[in-house]
C-alpha cells in the first residue's frame, strides 16, 4: 500500500509540488506527504480568518459526528484497521497502543461538550443570549481566533486536546508530524466531512521555515517538543508548550510500595514508557535499593515484539535512533547504579527496527540531576526522599502521584504550583479520563470572561 497525503486547505484538498517521502521502520518507503511552502501557509490562514464562526449548537454536533467517523469510517481510502495498522508500521508504535490511542481520541470527542462545561467558570454563561446577561453575568468568550497545532507523533492520543479549541470556536491549522502524520490527516478529514467547513479547520504540512510562519501568524499555538522547545517559546505568552512531562511517584513509609508493584511498572511502561504521564523518577522514603530491585525485575519481564504483534508493548524505533537514545543513556547515568539497561537498551528485531527496552537506576539522592531526566522508552530513576526535603524534589511535575497517608504533605504538594495534576494512593501517574484537565483545560489558555448586562430586546 503506498498513500498519498495531501495538504487540506481552505479549497479542499492540495497536492503540492514539493513531497516529503514516508517510511516503514524497515526503510521501505509507504508513502508520500506534501510540503507547502510559506506563502501557502499564509494564504490559509488569511482564508481562514475571513471564515465565519460556526454556530456553537454545530460546532458540538459536528464533533460528535466526527468521533464515530474517525472511529469506524474509511478516510482517505483507508479503514480503521488498515489506518492503524499504517501508523504502527510508520512509528512503531505498538499496534496494541494505536488502538489504546484511537479509543482516546474517540472519546474525548464524544464527551467534548461536557468538557467545555466542565472548563468554563461556574458564573459564566456561554452565550450573550443566555437568560442570565439580563440581570448581569460573565460570558466567556475567545481571546482569538486562529488556533495553530504543531502535533507530535509519538502516539495518536496526542490529538486528543486540541479539538477542544474547535468546540469553543476556533479555527484550527495543524502542521502534522513528519514521524506520524496519518493520524492528523484521518482526524482533519473526519471533523470536514461531519460538518467543519474547510476554512475552519486545515491540514498544513510543512518544513520548519514554513512551521515557525504558521505560529508567528495565528493568535495562539499549542507545541510539542523537548526542553529546547520549551525554552524556545518561554517567553511567549501565546504558545502553550508541551514538553517534557517529569512525572513522578513518591512513597512515604507510612505505605507497602510492595502491593503497589504492578502500578508502580504501569506507571512506567503504559503507552510503551512514551507519554508525558509517563513516570521518570519514584522517590522512596527510606531505603529505594529494594524497589528498584523489584521494579527492574518486574519490567524485564515485557517482551520484545515487532510493534504488529498485538501483545506489543515497547516502542520500536530505526537500530541508529535507538543506538542514539543509548548512547544518550549513557551518558547522564553517571554515576547512577543501573538495575536494568546497563549494558543496552536496544533489541534488534529480525524484522527491522530496534526495541527500546526497560532501563531502572538508583540515584544517591533527591538532588540528583537523572530525575530531571526525561527519554521516549520506559526509564525510571529511583532515589530517597526524607521528610524534611519536603516538596523540593517533586516540583517540575506534570503528574505526581503521592502514595501516602499524611494529610500535611498532601496539602502542601496540592498547594505547590509547579504540580500540575495530583494523584493520590492507588492512581498511576497515565491516568486520564476525557473531562480532566491534563495540563490545565485549554480553555484556560485560549478563552476569557467579559461581563455583559443587556436588556430585553
């Protein structure tokens, strides 16, 4: 099967001049995406911002309409199977996880216009024809109109968040990831045929000259990328940056991390170790050496399979990245004890594509730079943690999930801002449920609350 993905623009669909080639892990080539170059780029988004808002009652329906489409429908001449089949071949991605991922995206769709609830203040309406702005409410309204999406292929959950900008009434352009773009493609292709018109949501892809134009044009952005992508845009208040997650778990003594065991790898391992959620670093009150032991046996247990095997469960990357990440082990480990994934991380595959498996260190302590350590497998740095280090060594943590029982710690790491979501108890740091914020609602970064009185009209 060789596809061919087009650019989807505000006239529909645009096969440029300029092709950029797609490839199995094996190096086959499957396919072929389009470029389009900066002035393309601008065009759409001039388009786009002459468009119309589409009614929020549509918007809604059409994104309902949309999951099931993306779900179970054939786009682009390719079913779901056959889809999730080509990304796992694409990224290699286990095929077990694209479809953890597909049933993600499906379901944040579904439940969108609960979400939208669920993220406007609770004295706000939504709209100026409310029966509230009679007597004096907050309506919540855009800061902008253009949203821009540059999307990361590490699993097709990632596009779980940004629809949300659609059902507050966006308009939305997404640069697809040159790793994975089929899902971005399937999922722009479903909302235009459920009822998005092509001016309100496109398909840009592009190189990076053209990338930097579709965010320096749009009002806001949304950007996936490692910590030089976080600190490339730091000082610009419009782009929301996904970068390193840091996840952590901490384990006071007042618990038995031992009937934890099987969330603690979970943690770890879920979505091949390749989520933000994912946990990098536990900290142990008291001696950590016994479940870095324990958890470096526990996940040595996980097989190593081509990414088509549907019990897959690690990452498959090209044998020189892979060689590249264990290199890059190597060298920040340090002086870091490793349990597992010393000697390497990489398990060719007769098939092709190396597995990346399982590494687990022990660091000296809670000052240790490895915590900070972030890679795309399952890694996880075990350390000490003492009562009187307090929450200093679990900042920076896009999840933490607490197992303990005092209630001081867990007003004080609730209370600490660079916590973005806590768990407590027996809660891995990857769980998600459509409705929670994953990193604050989006609307928190796109929308606002004007206050309007009105008479009777």
């Amino acid at each position: 099967m060789f596809v061919y993905l087009d650019a989807l623009g505000p006239s529909g669909a645009y096969r440029s001049r300029e092709r950029k080639p797609l490839a199995s892990l094996a190096g086959a080539q499957i396919g072929e995406i389009s470029q389009v170059p900066p002035i393309y780029v601008r065009r759409t988004l001039a388009a786009m911002r002459k468009a119309p808002v589409l009614p929020g009652a549509e918007r809604l329906a059409a994104l309902e309409k949309a999951a099931e489409l993306f779900a179970s429908a054939s786009i682009g001449g390719l079913g779901p199977a056959d889809y999730a089949q080509l990304v796992s071949t694409a990224s290699g991605v286990p095929l077990g996880v694209v479809q953890q991922s597909i049933e993600w995206v499906t379901d944040v769709l579904r439940s969108l216009r609960s979400t939208l609830e669920l993220a406007m203040p609770r004295g706000a309406v939504g709209d100026w024809r409310d029966p509230q702005t009679l007597a004096g409410s907050a309506v919540w309204t855009r800061k902008g109109d253009l949203f821009a999406v540059h999307a990361a292929g590490n699993t097709p959950a990632v596009h779980g968040l940004w629809p949300e900008a659609l059902a507050m009434g966006y308009k939305v352009a997404v640069r697809p990831s040159a790793r994975e773009p089929f899902t971005a493609f399937r999922l722009v292709s479903a909302l235009r045929e459920a009822g998005f018109p092509p001016d309100i949501v496109t398909l840009l892809p592009t190189d990076y000259a053209a990338a930097d134009v579709i965010i320096a044009e749009s009002d806001f952005a949304i950007v996936y990328g490692g910590q030089d992508v976080v600190d490339k845009y730091a000082a610009n208040p419009r782009v929301l940056t996904q970068g390193p997650g840091r996840s952590k778990i901490l384990v006071t003594a007042d618990v038995d991390w031992r009937a934890k065991l099987d969330l603690l790898a979970g943690s770890v391992s879920h979505l091949g170790g390749t989520a933000c959620t994912c946990a990098t670093a536990i900290l142990v009150e008291g001696d950590p050496e016994p479940l870095a032991r324990a958890l470096a046996e526990k996940l040595s247990s996980i097989p190593s399979l081509p990414p088509g095997d549907p019990a897959a469960i690690l990452t498959v990357q090209p044998v020189e990245s892979a060689q590249a990440v264990d290199r890059y082990l190597h060298t920040v480990a340090g002086d870091a004890r490793a349990f597992l994934g010393g000697d390497t991380i990489v398990d060719e595959l007769p098939s092709g594509g190396a597995v990346l498996r399982p590494a687990v260190h022990l660091v000296a302590d809670s000052a240790a730079p490895q915590l900070n350590v972030e890679l795309p497998f399952p890694c996880v740095w075990v350390g000490p943690w003492r009562p009187e280090e307090g929450v200093a060594p679990l900042r920076d943590s896009l999840v933490l999930t607490a197992m303990t029982t005092r209630r001081e710690l867990i007003d004080e790491l609730l209370n600490e801002p660079s916590i973005t979501n806590l768990y407590l108890g027996d809660n891995a740091t990857t769980w998600l449920r459509p409705g929670i914020p994953h990193d604050g609602y989006l609307g928190e970064h796109l929308m606002r609350t004007k206050g309007m009185i009105r008479s009777e009209t």
